[in-house]
C-alpha cells in the first residue's frame, strides 16, 4: 500500500473519529432534554430496562453491519454512563438545594474535601474551607463563614474530627455539623456530647472515592445519630442524584465496615505484598485485575487506611477469618487433597453467589 494511499485511509478515520464525537455529544445533549421530561414527569433519571433496550439495539446493529456486538455494547455502555452523569448535573442544578445558603468543609483541600466542594457548590451552596495546605486568607474567609454557615462538613480522619467537635462543646455551630468518616467509634462520644450541647449533627460515610464522576451504582450510608432533621438535611443532598440511600443506626457502622473495607483493604494489601519482585512476561486476566485492584489500595491514604482497621473494633474479626481462610487453602493443598480443596470452592461460591 502506498503512502498517498495510507494517508487518504487515515484521512477518512479522522473524518469518523470527528462524526462520531459529534454524534456523541448530540446524543448526550438529547438526554439531557430526556431529563428535563423525567423532572416534569417525576420519573426516576435510572431506568434499566430502556438501558438494557438500548444496549440489545446495539449489539443488534453491530451485528448487522459486521461489528463485533460486544463492542458496541462497550460503546453504548459508555454513553449512557456519560448521560446519566449529565443528568445528574442538572439535576443537582436545578434542584439548588444550596441556593442562598453556605457551607465550611474542614479538610476542603483534601482529595475528598476539594470533591464535596464541587459537590456543594453544583448544588448553589457558597462553600468554603479550612485546611492547613490553604492560604490564609481562604482560612480566614471559611472562619469568618463558620458563624452562621448552614452546613459544615468534617471531611477529616476521626481523630481530628473528634478533635473539632471537642472544641465545639461550649458553643456549637448553628448550622448543621456532619462527618464523613469511615469509621465511627471514635466520634460517637464527641458526636453524643455536641448534641448535649445543643449541636445539630449528622453523620454520613460516602462509599465511594474523589474520582468518582457518576453517583450511579454508589452507596451513601446515613448514620441515625438520633437527630432526624439534620439526617434528612445532610440526606436531601443527595436525592437528586442516582446514588443509593442507605440508612443505618450509627452503633452499627463500624461492624459492618469491617467487612466491607477492613477485610477488603486487607485481602488487597496482602496480595500487593506477595506479588513477584519483578515482572513475568506474561499476565493473565485474575493477576491483572487482582493486581490492580492491590495498586489501587496501596496507592490510598496510609493514615486513613490505618484507621479503618485500627480504630475499628471490629476489623480484628475480619482479620481472622482471613488469616483462617488462607490457612484453609494452605492446608487442603498441602494435605493433596483436592476434594477439600473443591469444598473450599463451593463454600465460596455460596458466600459470593448466595446460592
């Protein structure tokens, strides 16, 4: 094949590439008018049987012109990911839960501070923040803010947040104080005594990280800390969005936390640290993807993941049944015998599967 003859192939690619991009952004746009209907209509912005009609439509016409259908799939998957997330925008513009009202987020220059500022300010709230990595005149303008902010998010380790909340106890703030913090028992006695002291306190713990674009499929637990008026305050926050809601009494938090991230921050430590020194050649799909969900982990906060397993009194619990588990596995090969091993299998289908 010749250069001119490249080139003029290459040429219609870029032509594609520019179509499909347009068509892309119209079709996004077109879903954005689709919400304006749903708000009309009060019609939930997720719907997934008109998501799986979409994603058949594609395989379907992948089909037909000779594409792989998975590909399209793919393709449309995406799409309607980056719809979803445009709806949600406007919903959260349009609601203007924070119209007229202001907000402090202590550790706003924190990876989930600087998240829960745009998160805020989407909504019309004027935020502001108090970090030590700010300069001080933003430090002093969220300071003077604090006297009658409506909302002041803690988006800060429990240690300190209890710390703040301490400092609090002769003068509460007036609007509503809330953390986000993954574990729980170390503000329970300071969240109890500022609410003694007249404070009105919610406390939330987002179940998701600060890339996160798009609240589909993403749990928020609202702790009951016994104050249902500033739940709901912190809770309306987020109703316009495709999160889910997910309510829980605040002494339960942290015995459930210890399955869902000190057991699994655990497993995944463990594996980053029995990896090979040195690259194989080759990979295979479970060694990537376990992989990379152990880099992911050990990328994060050590200060934070250290407290969600050391402040938790229940991480220990799930630490065992670990340890328990790969001695199984040790055990059952070692003794050569593969119908335990297969036991062990099936155990773990059950606990996966349900069945």
């Amino acid at each position: 094949m010749t250069d001119t003859a490249l080139e003029t192939l290459r040429e219609r690619i870029r032509e594609l590439d520019h179509d499909i991009i347009a068509l892309a952004a119209e079709r996004v746009e077109l879903t954005r008018q689709v919400g304006e209907v749903k708000r009309r209509q009060n019609i939930p912005t997720v719907d997934f049987a008109q998501e799986r009609i979409v994603l058949d439509r594609a395989r379907s016409y992948a089909g037909d012109r000779g594409l792989e259908p998975a590909v399209a799939e793919e393709l449309f998957a995406l799409l309607i990911r980056a719809s979803v997330m445009a709806q949600d925008q406007d919903n959260l513009r349009i609601a203007a839960t924070g119209a007229g009202r202001s907000a402090v987020i202590f550790g706003g220059a924190g990876r989930m501070g600087v998240w829960l500022g745009r998160f805020l300010s989407a909504q019309g709230f004027d935020t502001a923040a108090i970090d030590p990595a700010l300069d001080s005149g933003e430090n002093e303008r969220a300071r003077h803010m604090l006297e009658t902010a409506d909302l002041i998010v803690c988006s800060t380790p429990p240690v300190a947040t209890a710390q703040l909340y301490a400092g609090w106890f002769q003068g509460p703030p007036a609007g509503v104080v809330v953390d986000i913090a993954s574990i729980k028992t170390p503000l329970i006695p300071s969240i109890r005594a500022l609410q003694r002291a007249g404070g009105r306190v919610a406390s939330i713990h987002p179940m998701f990280g600060p890339s996160t674009a798009l609240l589909r499929g993403a749990d928020v637990v609202i702790c009951d800390t016994g104050d249902a008026e500033s739940a709901a305050t912190v809770e309306k926050l987020f109703q316009p969005t495709t999160a889910r809601i997910v309510r829980l009494p605040l002494e339960d938090h942290d015995r459930i936390m210890a399955d869902l991230l000190s057991l699994a921050h655990a497993a995944a430590i463990a594996v980053a640290l029995a990896l090979p020194d040195s690259e194989h050649p080759v990979s295979s799909t479970t060694f990537h993807a376990l992989k990379s969900l152990a880099g992911s982990v050990v990328r994060e906060s050590p200060e934070v993941y250290y407290e969600i397993q050391a402040m938790n009194p229940h991480s220990s619990a799930s630490l065992r049944r670990l340890w328990a588990a790969v001695e199984r596995i040790v055990h059952a090969i070692s003794a050569r015998d593969p119908a335990e091993f297969a036991s062990l299998l099936e155990e773990g289908r059950k606990h996966t599967t349900g069945k």
